[in-house]
C-alpha cells in the first residue's frame, strides 16, 4: 500500500501527469469468483453500499493511502460501483489524488455518513471508499 503526503488539509494529490494512462483495471475474474457479491455495508448504519465484485484497481491497487498535514490518513478502496452511495457537490479536480480525475464526495444513501469520493475522467469512474467507514 503506497503512503503519499498531502501538503492540503482533507484535499487530493496529484499523483501523475494528465493523459497518462488511467491505471484502472478490473480485478482477475479468479478473483472475483472468490469474492462475488458479498456485500460491503455503511459501517454506520449497515445500509449496503456495493459489493465486493465492484473492486477494482487504479494505478495497479485496489487500495490506497493518503494524509493530509493535520495527520488524518484516508485509506480508501476502489470500486467501480457503489449505488448506495449519493454523490454530492461540484465536480473539483483541485488537488486531485488521481492525475485526470475530478472529484465529489460520497456519502451513504441513508444515513449521510461521509464514506469517501467518487472519481471521474472523461472514460471513467470509480469511487474511492475510506476503508474504517464501510464493512464486508
């Protein structure tokens, strides 16, 4: 799991120049054998959020860390799909985690709990879900 220092409270950082290559790829087939449809819940409320055939990997992992100068670490999973999720807030590419990517945040459906960022470039998406505020 990769560490990156972000210099900007609660922010992104951009992590590689515009128009490179997205990096997101869905996870093997094997693995998702493995792990097909178990659900992932709003560790809150327990609303479902996705599931676990919705990984995916940006940037070759499917998790990621980042931190912000007060000391906050995010560490976030990535799926490509998350409909229990309601996005909210203008589209921002300021301080981007993912070079080409705007973002908004993402909470629960039901309860609002704050549980992470849906990402969008002009190809694609997926959303970034802070691992301690979702359970499998």
């Amino acid at each position: 799991m990769q560490i990156i220092n972000n210099p900007l409270p609660c922010s992104f950082l951009k992590s590689s120049p515009p128009g490179t290559n997205s990096g997101i790829e869905v996870a093997d087939k094997d693995e998702l054998r493995e792990s097909e449809k178990k659900a992932i819940t709003c560790r809150e409320c327990g609303a479902r959020i996705t599931d676990t055939s919705f990984s995916t990997k940006v940037n070759d992992n499917h998790e990621h860390s980042f931190f912000n100068p007060h000391g906050y670490v995010f560490q976030i999973r990535c799926f490509s799909a998350a409909t229990g999720c309601a996005t909210s807030g203008p589209p921002s590419n300021e301080f981007t985690w993912f070079a080409g990517y705007t973002w908004q945040i993402s909470s629960c459906s039901k309860c609002r709990e704050h549980l992470g960022w849906r990402f969008q470039s002009n190809t694609s998406s997926f959303y970034g879900l802070i691992k301690d505020r979702i359970k499998e």
